[in-house]
C-alpha cells in the first residue's frame, strides 16, 4: 500500500485496541486520565475516546506508550492480541 512517499507493510499502521481494558487497568494502578494522557502526550479527550471504544484503532506506537505508563505488556491492551501480536512487537 502507498501512501505518500512511504510505503507500508502490513505491520504498519493502526491496532485494534481494548479500551476498557485500559481503563480498567489505569483505574486499577491509580492514574487519572489526564496522567495518562501526559504520559503519552495526547489529550484526555483522546485516551477518554480510546477507553470508551470512540476510537477503537490506534497507532502501535501510542500502544506502547500507554503500555508504559501503565506498566503492562502492550498486548495486554489489544482487542485481539494474537492477530495483532506481530504488529505491536514490530
């Protein structure tokens, strides 16, 4: 697939991604949202719309990021880990 000058391989591009689970997660460890959302330098609105499953693909790369702060496996956060497992170790 082409796009722009850059050409992608299927372990480019956006995962499907459990967002209540990250919730659960981040709720579990003690953050509030906005701390996540600093930790990964987006919005509170964003991770809000990742938690409620408004956005339910994300960048692999904002994956791991929330993985981090939350100090969990990024496949811990997908939606289906063993379809994705090879994209997110990428």
């Amino acid at each position: 697939m082409h796009q722009g000058n850059r050409y992608q391989t299927q372990n480019d591009g956006p995962v499907a991604i459990n967002g209540h689970a990250i919730k659960a997660i981040r709720e579990l460890v003690g953050l509030k949202r906005p701390e996540l959302a600093r930790s990964v330098k987006a919005s509170a609105s964003y991770i809000a719309k990742i938690e409620t499953g408004t956005r339910n693909h994300v960048d692999k790369t904002i994956v791991a990021l929330i993985a981090q702060a939350l100090s969990v496996s990024p496949l811990a956060l997908l939606a289906h880990p063993q379809a994705d497992a090879e994209r997110v170790a990428a």
